[in-house]
C-alpha cells in the first residue's frame, strides 16, 4: 500500500501534450511530504551556489551547481563521479560545444531524502514513459536566476531549446521579490502550445525534451533595492549508450 497519489494522469498527460504543468500541491502529494526530511536544508542549500563563470562571461548573472547520477530501469539512483555538463551547439547555441565544469552539489544536499525522492520519482516516472530504456544517464542543476534594477534575470540565456535529452523536470524551489518569468511550450515548428508561471514552492514543469521546446521569459524585480531571485532545480534523464 502506498498513498502517493495515482501517477497515471500525469504519464497520460505527458504522452498525449509532451509536457504537463505539475501544481506545487500536488507535487507535494506524489512525493509524499514525510519523505522530504530534510526540505529546509535542501532549499536553504541554494544559498550556497556558485556563480555560473561561463555565463558570467556574457554579462548575465546565475549561480548553481551540478551533479551526475545514473539508474538502471527500475533501479536505485547512484551519484557518478563529478564531471562537466556539455550540450552541443545544436541545443545550445550561446554555450554549444564547451565542457563545462561547475561546483558539485553538496554532498550533504546530494545524499539528503528530498534530493534523492526526488530523482526516484523521476525514475519510476520516466521508466513508464520508456519502458525499453535499461540505464539513465541522470543530471540535477542547482539554479539561482538574479534580477536587478536594469539587469533582468534570464533564466533561459539561449532562449527557447531543447537540451538534449529525453525529459526534463524543472521544480521551483523559491521566488523572492521577482515578477514574469513565464514557462512556454513550443512545437516543433516553434508555435505556442501552453505557458504558465511556478509561483510557489515545487510547482513543477515536466518536459518531454525529443517532442517539445521551452522557454523562460526573463525576470525582473518588483522592488530594485531588496534582492530578487527565482531558485530551480533541474533534473535531466537520458537514455545511456549502451557501454557507457
């Protein structure tokens, strides 16, 4: 017996649009409140993140950190050794084609029950949606997206893409002092088909990444004299190459 909600509208929702808008409520539900022991730590951990040097580079404020984990189908979650994020200029044509290295997410945060429920959602999820994928190659981003009177924050520099992978799950972990930073789904001939804003904690976007493209309008602070921030957590799965 379990009393995590039923999942199927969820996967029935994902296979008929491609993406699916998850209230924070709800997330909260499918979860289960009482295995996020340690939610206060984890969410106080973005505090902790570091600047995103390479886009920093550009002139445009982030901070976050990054860890690779992997899972067999039906498997425990297991954290690989640090190594960099890298997606080809074909999906990410500001920052295509570089290696880049970030600071690890801490291992506290990493090996902590919100964390780790988290990616195991995510796995028995995705292990539905693709039943013949036999291991996971697992990415979490921690994200901070800063806004400043004059300098809007960009939560998606390259505008709307697709990473890469198979599915995305972007769980908003805090908003403080921002207004926008609207979600949009796009076809693949670039037409709209949904958008909506995560305004509070663990609203949720789930994204199958080969049907859909997405985007995030920049954000902007309502009051430029207190610090304004929109706080993300990134989990990608893609199907491993065999051998890898």
């Amino acid at each position: 017996m379990t009393d995590h909600p039923d999942p199927l509208p969820l996967l029935t929702t994902l296979r008929r649009d491609g993406f699916a808008f998850v209230s924070g409520q709800t997330m909260r539900d499918m979860l289960a409140p009482q295995t996020l022991t340690d939610w206060p730590a984890f969410a106080a951990s973005w505090g902790d993140l570091a600047p995103d040097t390479y886009l920093a580079a550009r002139g445009r404020q982030r901070r976050r950190r990054h860890a690779v984990f992997c899972a067999e189908a039906g498997g425990e979650v297991h954290r690989e050794p640090d190594q960099p994020h890298f997606q080809s200029l074909r999906y990410n044509p500001l920052q295509g084609d570089i290696q880049r290295w970030f600071g690890p997410i801490r291992l506290a945060i990493a090996d902590g029950t919100s964390l780790r429920r988290i990616l195991d959602f995510c796995r028995g999820l995705f292990d539905a949606l693709a039943p013949g994928t036999r291991r996971w190659h697992i990415e979490a981003h921690q994200f901070r997206i800063e806004a400043r009177a004059g300098e809007p924050g960009e939560p998606t520099p390259e505008g709307v893409h697709r990473d890469g992978v198979d599915y995305v799950l972007v769980l908003l972990i805090a908003r403080e002092n921002i207004e926008s930073g609207i979600t949009t789904i796009h076809a693949g001939d670039g037409s709209l088909l949904g958008s909506f804003v995560l305004t509070r904690p663990l609203d949720a976007a789930l994204v199958d990444d080969g049907r859909v493209s997405h985007g995030v309008t920049p954000v902007t602070p309502f009051d430029p004299d207190k610090p304004a921030y929109r706080d993300v957590l990134v989990v990608t799965f893609k199907a491993a190459v065999p051998g890898s």
